[in-house]
C-alpha cells in the first residue's frame, strides 16, 4: 500500500485531517503512541441532549418517516499563501468545495462485500458519515506552470454508537490526487506525485483487527492485516471518522485527549493529540458562518427584553488542535473550529463543524475550509 504525503494524505478528507502536512498530521508514524492508557470519552453532541449515548431513532435514515433527515453541510475551501515559505517551487487552487453527510442506518454484518472471516448472521445500527472533495491545483516553478489538475477524494466510514467510543466498522477512501512530492525540485515535473486509489477497509465484529485493501489504477489489489486494535494505549478510530469522533469529545481551550487512528493513506495505526486553542474565526466569517446556522435553525441572532436586535457578535466557537504525538514526523498542527456547547441539555448548534484550518505539507500555504450552508440537519425530534 502507497503511504502519501502531502495534500493527499489529508484532504483525503474528512478523516483528511490528520495525515497532511508531510505525515506531519497523525498518519505515517505507526508506533508512535502515549505512555499510558488514555481513553476518550465519547459523547453524542449532535443531539440536542448530548448525554444520550445510543443513536436516536429519528437520526436513522427510514423512507417510512422522510422528517427524518441527514446532516449534510457544505464548506468553501480556500488557499491561503501567506504562509507559503518554500522557496523552491509553489501551488495554487481553485474552485474547492467540501461536502459532509452525517446519519445512521442498518449495517448487514453478512453482506458479500464483507470479508468471508468477519461475516456474521448480524444486523446493526451504525452511523454513517460522508465526505466529498473537489478541488483544483495548479504547480509553478519559475516562470513554468502546470495545467489545472482535478483532485477529488470521496470518504465513508461507519462506526458504532457513543456508548460504544465510536468503534469503526468500514471505511472506504477513493483518492484521486495531484500531491507535493518533496519541499524541493529540481524541476517542475519533480514537485508533485499523482494518485487514483480506493482504499477499503474492513473491521471484525469484536473490535480486535482491521483488513486493509488498496487497488491503485493500473496495479494488483494489496491487502494488509493490521491486528491488537482492543491492546492500543488509546482509544482507536478510523482516520475517515476523525471530525466526528473530536466532535463527540468534551470540548473547551483547555482540553487535551491522545487518541489513536488507523490510516489507510499512511498504512497502520498511530497516535494524535486533540487539545484545545484560544484561536477565533475573523469577524466577517463567523458572521457568515452564524447566518447559515441562524437559517438552519441552529442559531439565534440575539435580541434585547424589547426583541430588537442586539450586537451580534456570532455563534460561540471552540478551537481544537489535532497534531502528530510523537515518531519521526514533524508538522503544523491542523486546527477545527466547532459550535461551542452551552447548554449539555439543550444544544442547539449540534457542535457543528464550522471550519478547518489544514497547513499544506513543505510550507506550502494553508487549506481553509469555512461552512457554507446547512441544507438539511438532525430532526429534533
């Protein structure tokens, strides 16, 4: 299986964060964990009532209750150069657009797609989440330039309920990137790497092994057994589940968790640090971002005892961090803004995912990704 480094490791997407900035997210250092067992607790904090640790029915998608409905949320991605440091060559991009989709439904344990050694006369509700990336680059070198390469990744993970840490089921991966090969070139043609790959992978009902496969265009399907997930000294998720398993977290600016990923992209399991950060969002953007909440119904512009309009100064935000936790890679950490939880019983912004912050591997700039629109979210049941 082909480790990657660079953009494609992480805006492999929504599980894209932690494997970009040259492995320097928590993909590509198998091995490296904490030096003590360190659980996450997990909570459901796209509920109103985040202590609930099932999965609500309501949340389960059903053609016989169409108000049920799916969390899909779309974000522009932007590319920032002011950081770009390298001085050997420089990217660019365009026309960026992130989808996610989040919901639950039933999982057939004993579908032919599943491997013949984790089949098993069992159905269950999991949830589902799901990402979609589109976005454009371009290579400079001097006064040469590259065409405009289309990259998408599409990601899909099912997980199992709060109460069970979000234990990972399947995830699939399907990469196709134009990615940083190294922080210098010789020539143009030495500054990026292609890739068109699907990864899948499969989890054992028990939670102990994951079956890894990887069919790159024009090679053999490889497959890789990575075992003793139930020994790790943290609690394990799928990299393509990670947005949702910080978002289940307990968070404030002086949180801190170590957690464990397995990545298909970086081939093996290896540990991240979640911790939290005084970082905003400038005010312009969170005044957009609050807007689509407000239309969404997840957010309330603020009034006076008269209900006239008050000083809005936007949704309250918590910043996270998410960095390698040690090994032989080193990066900028990538940073995610979430709707800050006010009222455990009453948590009307869902702790949604408001923006990213992904610094590009061989200092070559930033990706940002900011909210968009909400186009439908969790029924209240």
């Amino acid at each position: 299986m082909k480790k990657l480094t660079g953009i494609a490791a992480t805006v492999l997407a929504a599980g894209m964060a932690v494997t970009l900035a040259g492995c320097g997210g928590c993909g590509g250092c198998s091995g490296c964990n904490s030096k003590t067992v360190n659980n996450a607790l997990t909570n459901s904090n796209w509920f109103t009532g985040t202590g609930f640790k099932g999965i609500q029915p309501f949340f389960i998608v059903d053609e016989n209750h169409p108000e049920y409905t799916k969390e899909i949320i779309t974000y522009d991605v932007t590319f920032d150069n002011s950081k770009a440091y390298n001085k050997s060559y420089s990217l660019d991009y365009k026309d960026g657009k992130f989808t996610t989709g989040f919901y639950a439904t039933e999982y057939d344990w004993n579908a032919s797609s599943v491997p013949e050694k984790y089949r098993a006369e069992k159905t269950e509700i999991l949830y589902c989440y799901k990402t979609q990336l589109s976005i454009s680059v371009q290579y400079k070198k001097g006064d040469n330039a590259t065409e405009w390469f289309n990259d998408s990744v599409t990601t899909e993970c099912y997980f199992r309920a709060a109460a069970y840490s979000l234990q990972p089921v399947y995830s699939r991966r399907e990469v196709v990137s134009t990615s940083p090969k190294n922080y210098t070139a010789d020539k143009l043609e030495n500054a990026y790497e292609k890739l068109n790959c699907i990864y899948e992978n499969y989890y054992n009902y028990n939670f102990t092994e994951v079956t890894s496969y990887c069919t790159e265009e024009g090679k053999e399907q490889t497959e890789k057994v990575f075992g003793k997930l139930n020994k790790r000294d943290n609690t394990v998720f799928d990299n393509a589940s990670l947005y949702i398993a910080v978002r289940s977290m307990k968070l404030s600016s002086s949180f801190s968790q170590y957690i464990d990923l397995f990545s298909d992209v970086s081939g093996g399991v290896s540990t991240c640090r979640v911790y939290g950060s005084e970082d905003g969002i400038e005010e312009k953007e969170l005044s957009k971002i609050s807007e689509a909440l407000a239309d969404a119904k997840l957010y309330s512009f603020p009034v006076d005892d008269e209900g006239n309009p008050k000083k809005n100064e936007g949704i309250a935000t918590v910043a996270m961090k998410l960095e390698n936790a040690g090994g032989d890679f080193s990066g900028a950490a990538h940073t995610v803004w979430y709707a800050a939880i006010q009222n455990a019983n009453n948590n009307t912004a869902r702790t949604t995912m408001l923006k990213m912050s992904v610094p590009i591997s061989y200092e070559l700039g930033t990706l940002n990704y900011s909210l968009n629109t909400v186009e439908s979210t969790i029924w209240n049941g």
